[in-house]
C-alpha cells in the first residue's frame, strides 16, 4: 500500500546521506518569485494537498536489520511551510 512502502538508496543517495554534517546538512530550500498578491491560506491549502497525494514528500531514511539505508514511507510532517517577504534587491 501507499502507506507502507521502502525502496533502497542509490549509490549517489548513500553519498548524500553520508555527507550530511551539521554545519552542511543537505538539505534544500525552495524560493518562489510570484506577481501579484498572494492568497497564503489557497496556497498553503493547495501545496498539503500535494503533499498528502505524494509519498516521496514524506519519505523518511531508516536504516535496516542490514545495516543499510532505505528510503520507507513517512507518517510525519515533511517541511516546514514558511512564507517571508523577499529582500528588496530582489524585488527589481
């Protein structure tokens, strides 16, 4: 089922998970640019809606009785959903 699913790391997945440090997680941000006003309650509506029909946004790492790293099915939040205006140099 969707909800109970696992799939192993690739050999450049294993490189990421590896080379994850404190002072240099991997991790990733996204930035939007968008004209006009935006309706954050839509958006933020719209984008769990994506996230609840999409399993690879809450996958989680586990490790196995192996020892090996595997991608499996998550249960938690994903991210975090912040809004925050752009700085200005950004705005021209």
């Amino acid at each position: 089922t969707c909800s109970d699913w696992s799939l192993p790391l690739t050999n450049f997945e294993e490189f990421l998970r590896a080379d994850d440090q404190p002072d240099y997680p991997m991790e990733f941000w996204l930035r939007l640019s968008l004209a006009g006003p935006l309706d954050r309650e839509r958006w933020a509506h719209a984008f769990w809606s994506l996230v609840a029909t999409q399993p690879f946004l809450t996958a989680r790492l586990r490790r196995t009785d192996a020892g090996r790293w595997e991608l499996a099915a998550g249960t938690g939040t994903p991210c975090m959903l912040r809004f925050e205006p752009a700085p200005a140099r950004h705005l021209a």
